[in-house]
C-alpha cells in the first residue's frame, strides 16, 4: 500500500522497475523497489525536470511504499497508476507538493501485480499478476469490470493499443500472445502466437494491426495481425531477456538483463543504435513526449537519456 508521507522521503529506493513521463508536462513519474530485511519496499517518485532523475535532492514529489512498486502509469493530467508486490493497484493524485493523496487502493490480485496500461480515451486501466490473471478497471465505478483467466502462467505484461480504445494484448510464461477485443462477447480473445522453446516478455504496438514481443531469449518477432499464416519475422536483438520494448520514429528500442539498450530500424532490421551505460538490468524504457528523447531505467539506480539514437553505434 501507499502512504502519505509526513517527513521527506530519506532515499530513493535502487531497484528503479518502471517510469512514464506526463503527455503534456515532461514531468518524470518513477516506480522502484528495495530489499529491506526480508521485505521488499518501494517509492513512487516524481521530478518536474527528468534530467535530474533520480537524484533525491531535486525531488519533487515523493511516497514510500510497504511494498515494492513494479509498474506505473499516467492517466490523466493529475492522476497517476502504481501496481505493487502486494498485488494492489493504487491511484494517486497531484496535490500541492511534494503530497501525493492515495486517493484509491485496487485490491483484487491475489499475487504481484507485474504490469498496467491505462487507456487514455476510456480512462479504463488493465493489470496482470504473477498468478496469471489479468483484470479490466473502470475509474468511473472505481472497481473491476471484467477477469480474463486465459493465460497458465506469470503475466509479464498487458497493453492497450493506443489505435482502438476496445483492444489490447498481453504476454505470458505459459509462451503465448494473446489478443484480446472488448467488443465481443463470445471468444474475446485470440492467441497470436505460441513460441516453441522460448516465453514472451514484453510487447509494443507498431500499428492497430502490428505488434513487436520481446523474448526471453533475446530475440524479438514481429507479428501481422491481419495474416498470422505468414512467417514471423525476428531480430536477435540481445543475448539475454528482453525487459522492454518501445518504438519511436521508425525505430524499435529494447532493454535487456544483458544491460545493453539497443534500436533497430523496423523495415529494414538494421542495428542503428546500441548503448551499455547501464551496469544492471534495463528495466524500462519511455519516450519523453516534449522532445521524443528515449530514455532507459535499471537495477542499479541509473537513469540515462539516449541522445543521438538515429545514428548507427
């Protein structure tokens, strides 16, 4: 759970798992974790200015967490989305700084909540757990709307397509890619893709119809969703998990627990970029929408700002 925090918050956790920058303001919102004893505890942090990211003495908002904060997203203006260890989804609002109110806690995951996604035109949220459920959230009834039990393995992460307010997709240990559309009623779902020997990690949509899924492997396969009989193409991307994966002007970047970040030019498949400032587990990577820089988060406490990614490393 999230707490309102009566004295500054003392240090920034080192385990920095996610972060989203505010469509409008370039404000820097950031999920981390920490092992304390035997427990896991957590942050959710906010910078006004990213670049002084996570620097403690420019924060500017800050909040400790009981337990380790995993995902965190936008969802509006003044409203922001962290999933916990604990399996709670907390909604926390902007107040006069540095006070964030936890102003709604979402508990009905019976393990780690991995991931969320926030459709942004129903302001509807969706989450995955650890113990392979993903749920359906309206803000406007403030409750679960719909559970989708489709997957027999850890949810590592679920999104919206940011192209159709109705669709998103999500990615499995069981080794499958699921689709799913709210508009049906029988057979909402459909399964992409199933990979032989390696699971899926993480996805991105490229368009309403292509997705690109990281793999544990390293690899990342491209799907055409309007003809799934074509072969699938891949890049070996990483000699490692890959963590994340964002697409940014033509480009598709990923992370990986090789501590590397890397692009590669979607028609073509070419290496363009490769960065290892990294020295742990790429955990994240966001698009910065004032200037549509990249930047990347990990492990080891580290933020980094990808300048130059067009050009060939």
């Amino acid at each position: 759970m999230v707490q309102n925090l009566e004295k500054p918050l003392q240090e920034i956790p080192q385990y920095l798992e996610g972060f989203s920058f505010h469509e409008s303001t370039g404000q820097l919102a950031v999920a981390s974790s920490n092992l304390t004893g035997r427990d896991w505890d957590g942050a959710v942090t906010i910078f006004d200015d990213a670049k002084f990211a996570p620097n403690l003495p420019h924060l500017d908002y800050g909040y400790k967490t009981e337990a380790g904060a995993k995902a965190i997203e936008w969802i509006n203006e003044s409203r922001l989305v962290v999933s916990t260890d604990a399996g709670c989804l907390e909604i926390l609002d902007l107040k006069e700084r540095p006070n964030l109110e936890n102003t709604l806690r979402l508990i009905e995951h019976g393990d780690m909540c991995s991931t969320v996604s926030v459709n942004k035109q129903t302001e509807q949220l969706l989450s995955g757990d650890y113990d392979s459920i993903i749920k359906l959230w309206d803000l406007e009834v403030d409750m679960s709307i719909n559970t989708f039990n489709l997957h027999s393995g850890v949810v590592h992460q679920v999104k919206w397509n940011q192209n159709s307010k109705e669709t998103f997709g999500s990615v499995s240990e069981d080794q499958h890619v699921m689709l799913y559309d709210n508009r049906k009623d029988e057979r909402p779902a459909l399964c992409v893709g199933k990979s032989r020997m390696y699971f899926p990690t993480c996805l991105e949509w490229l368009s309403s119809d292509e997705m690109a899924v990281g793999l544990s492997n390293g690899d990342i396969v491209f799907y055409d969703l309007r003809n799934l009989s074509e072969e699938m193409k891949s890049i070996k991307a990483h000699a490692k998990y890959v963590t994340t994966i964002v697409e940014n002007n033509g480009i598709i970047f990923s992370g990986s627990e090789d501590c590397y970040v890397k692009g590669h030019d979607i028609k073509s498949f070419d290496s363009v970029y490769s960065s290892k400032n990294h020295t742990d587990y790429v955990k994240c990577l966001c698009v910065n929408p004032k200037d549509n820089t990249l930047w990347s988060c990990g492990w080891a406490g580290q933020i980094f700002c990808h300048e130059n990614t067009k050009k060939a490393q």
